[in-house]
C-alpha cells in the first residue's frame, strides 16, 4: 500500500467556503510545516478538504447507482471506453484492474490525506486500541472551541469517505495521520470490524466537538449562515446512525435517529421539488451535501452533462449529453403515477430515451452546474429509523411522513399487515426517495442485515431477469446469458476487489485481495 502516500495533493488549491464564495490564496511557498499558522489558513485547509468531496462523486454513481436495479449502461452496441468499462460494473463482471475502481479509491484516499494533515496539525490522534479519537494536548494559535469544530468538520469528512470505502471494499488501509511511502510499506489492510471501530470513534469525536445549533439557530444571523451547508454535530449523529444500522446495531441507530428527529431543527420541505433547486439550496431538509459552484470557477457539477440524453445536442443541456446513468425500466415502472418522477427523470423523445433529471440545471459551460449532491436528508432520518424500528403503525406512519410530502397516496396499515409488506413498501419508499442519489445500492446491501425478506443479491438477480430480454440479450457478441448474469451476482461481489495496483505496488508486504477476485 504506498501509491496514495505519494501521488496525493497536499490540499485542494480551490477553496470555497459553504457559502460559495471563492477564495484563492497564493501558493507559492505553501508546505504543511508552515501553512497551519492561524484560523484562518486552518479554515481554508478545511476548505480543500471539503473541495475534495467533488472527486470521487465522479465515479461514486458508476460503483453504486449502475450496480443496482435503479441504473443500467444505456448503450448496448458502444465500444467507447468508457461504456466498456461501464457494462463490466453493471454486469457484475468486474476485474481487480477496473480503471473506475482505481479512481475511486485514489480520490478518496487523496481527500483522507487532505484531513488526516489538517487533524494533524489540530492535535487529533486516534488510539486504535481504545477505539477513540481524542485531542492532545498541545499550544495553538486558535481558540479551544474553533480549534474543535474545525476538527470535528474534519472527522466528519474523514468518517465519511471511511464509511463509503468499507461499504464497497471491505476492510481497508486505515491510515489516521501523514504517512511516509517507507511507513506505508508496512501496512496492512484492517478488518471490517476494526474499519467500522475507526469510523465510530471518528464520529463520536465529531459530535462532541461540533456546535449543536439546531438549522434554525444556523439560519437565523447573516453571520452563521456563512457556514450552512458545513458538516454539523446533526449531521455526524444522522451518518453514525446509519453507520449504527448498517452493523445491525438498531437500538443505537434509534437513540440517534430520534435526537436529531426530535431536536435538529431540520424538518421535511413543502415539496419534493424543492428538495433539489438551485435556487433553495441547503434548505431544511438537507442535513449534509457536496456543494457545487458553476460560473467557470472549476467548481461546477459535470452530471447535467453525464445524464442528458447522447446525440440530444443542447435540447436537453447545452454541450449535449453522454447518456450515462440511464434509468431502468423497472424504475420506470415503480415510478409510474408517483408525483415524484417529473423531477428524477425525463424522456427524451427525439432519441425515446429516459435520463436522469435530479441534476439537470440550466448550464452555461459544459460539465458546470449549480447541482449540489445531497448526502443525507432528513427524509433518510424518517425512513433510517422506520428501519431501524421494524414493522409497527408508527414505522408506517414514518413513511407516511415522507410520502405525503411527496403527495403520493398514504400506505393503508391494515393493508400493510405483514413484515414483508412492510419490508416491500420501505424498500420501495427509499428507492423511489433517493433514486440516483446513490443511496439504493447501499440500502440493498444492508437489507441484508436489517430486513428478513430482502436480500441485494436476490433483488439483482430479478432485475436481471427483469432487463434481460429488452436490454442485456442485445448486447454484441459474447452476448451474456440470463444465467451468466445472475451467476455473476454473489455474495462476495457485493464488495468491490482491491485496486490490483495497490497489490502489485506494494513490495514490503502481501495485501489480501477480497474473495471472488
């Protein structure tokens, strides 16, 4: 494990604050010996380190989205790259050198850098052993308590890449500090649990270091809306519970869910449109997003180009689309009579496609929208802890919450009797809810351990079955079978392999490659 020590950037050369407002600094004569001098380059260093969310968002739909029963690789015939490497990921045919995967892991580790350097120099240490992530004592040129909420909005976006990394790799290099190529040659991969045990501890920090300002308190002065749209004690305590519930540990998901539920300020807006416009971005159902800035600052969002329709010209965006991401039938269907579909997708009549619409903006430049990318909404907290609570009238009514919201008719608890209807209607909800927010293959992975009649690789299986002859069968020679498909979907392909180049590279010890690769 060495190439991330020496390939990654010291810290984002952009930085923009919540606000959108850009900042650019000189660079000359930066180095991390002498850059964290004071609050405000602390500030700007956090700054990188939130720029630094952009980079794996690029490929994070490609391993999550295109690997679930939402999304599909849209051109059957193509013999671009990019669309090869595209079916391999859909089709569960995928190899330790896939060039997506690679990405991914790079980018992330690159932004782990940008924070472990920025907690370094605040004093964070993490003690493996004790599982807990603590402030040492030490001399700073910052108050006590910007010197903790800068921290904590850095372990928050170090917990979160973790949380990502451990969900589609497994166990990985838990690196928690600066370390030199020679140290990395001496590092192993950790297990889930042991990834798990960091993440907790990360959060848990963060929680106590964070303001708790509730979002109307962070609305309510020019001065503290400055910094909406930052990582907040809210929105650690809303990730650690789902962090809680993908282990299986419900009761300490529920403690969490109903806090921020309860206490957070955050509410449902009045319409699910509204959720997504630039023009009410941050609002109060957002409790954590990745920001974009277009207007040619290198800050926009390219997926109102990735999604439009291919060969739609500027009909649908200007600069014309690739036709990534393209939505199912079967999430056509689901969808179907739901008052939320205008607003995930269009149809594109000319080229009678479907596409993604939950990103579209009017652009001036390609690959530049306004788009945020939402992480965790207050939606997710309702249906996290409907979850979390299992079949009963006030889990139904959970839903309820967000359906009405939605406009979409209220589930009828005396029709909704069993745990597997339950199970059905809250599958169905948090799909068609954070449809192509890259939440549905995360959820269908941890059915596996919170629902008893769900299971992802079942679910893939039928979606394959489901797409096969009017979709997979058209594929050029070696076309791939119904069988072939299915037979592809595993319990060990639930993970993604190892970049294959962090093996081959690492030449001072032997790093496991997960099973099935």
């Amino acid at each position: 494990m060495k190439r991330f020590h020496i390939i990654l950037p010291l810290l984002s050369l952009l930085a923009f604050s919540c606000r959108k407002n850009i900042d650019q600094a000189p660079q000359s004569n930066l180095s991390t010996a002498t850059f964290y001098s004071n609050l405000a380059e602390m500030k700007a260093a956090l700054a990188g380190c939130y720029n630094g969310l952009q980079a794996p968002l690029i490929n994070e739909w490609r391993l999550t989205e295109l690997r679930s029963d939402n999304t599909k690789q849209g051109v059957t015939g193509s013999t671009s790259i990019d669309n090869q490497d595209m079916n391999e990921l859909d089709m569960f045919a995928i190899s330790s050198t896939h060039p997506n995967v690679l990405s991914y892991w790079l980018s992330t580790y690159a932004n782990v850098r940008n924070a472990n350097v920025l907690l370094q120099k605040l004093g964070v240490v993490y003690d493996a052993a004790a599982g807990t992530t603590a402030f040492r004592d030490m001399t700073l040129p910052v108050s006590a308590a910007d010197r903790k909420q800068v921290a904590g909005e850095a372990l928050f976006i170090r917990a979160y890449h973790y949380f990502n990394l451990v969900r589609l790799y497994g166990g990985v290099f838990i690196v928690h500090e600066p370390v030199s190529p020679n140290q990395a040659l001496v590092m192993t991969r950790a297990s889930v649990a042991e990834t798990y045990k960091f993440i907790e501890a990360d959060l848990r920090a963060a929680i106590a270091s964070m303001n708790g300002l509730t979002y109307t308190q962070q609305t309510a002065t020019d001065l503290l809306k400055a910094d909406v749209g930052r990582a907040t004690t809210w929105a650690a305590k809303g990730l650690l519970a789902k962090v809680y519930l993908t282990q299986g540990k419900k009761a300490e998901a529920i403690a969490l869910l109903l806090d921020v539920k309860n206490n957070s300020g955050y509410s449902l807006q009045s319409s699910y449109a509204n959720v997504f416009s630039t023009v009410t971005e941050v609002n109060s159902e957002i409790l954590f997003t990745i920001r974009y800035k277009a207007g040619g600052l290198g800050l926009g969002a390219p997926f109102a180009n990735y999604f439009a329709p291919l060969n739609s010209g500027s009909n649908v965006v200007l600069g014309d689309g690739k036709g990534w991401n393209y939505p199912t039938a079967d999430i056509d269907t689901t969808t179907n009579g739901d008052p939320r579909k205008p607003v995930l997708m269009g149809f594109y009549a000319a080229g009678n496609r479907l596409y993604v619409k939950k990103y579209l903006s009017t652009v001036a430049i390609v690959n530049d929208a306004e788009n945020d990318w939402p992480v965790l909404r207050y939606a997710d907290i309702l249906l996290m802890l409907a979850e979390a609570q299992g079949y009963s009238p006030e889990s139904i009514q959970l839903i309820n919450q967000v359906r009405q919201r939605a406009g979409a008719p209220l589930l009828d608890p005396t029709v909704i009797n069993t745990v597997a209807l339950f199970e059905k209607a809250l599958s169905n909800e948090r799909r068609i809810e954070f449809a192509f927010e890259n939440q549905r293959w995360f959820d269908l992975v941890r059915f596996n351990t919170t629902l008893t009649t769900i299971t992802a690789e079942q679910t893939m299986k039928d979606h394959f079955a489901r797409e096969y002859f009017a979709h997979y069968r058209l594929f050029p020679a070696p076309t791939p079978t119904l069988t072939q498909l299915q037979d592809n979907v595993t319990h060990d392909h639930l993970l993604l392999p190892i970049p294959q180049r962090e093996i081959d590279t690492n030449t001072g010890l032997a790093i496991t490659q997960n099973p099935g690769y």
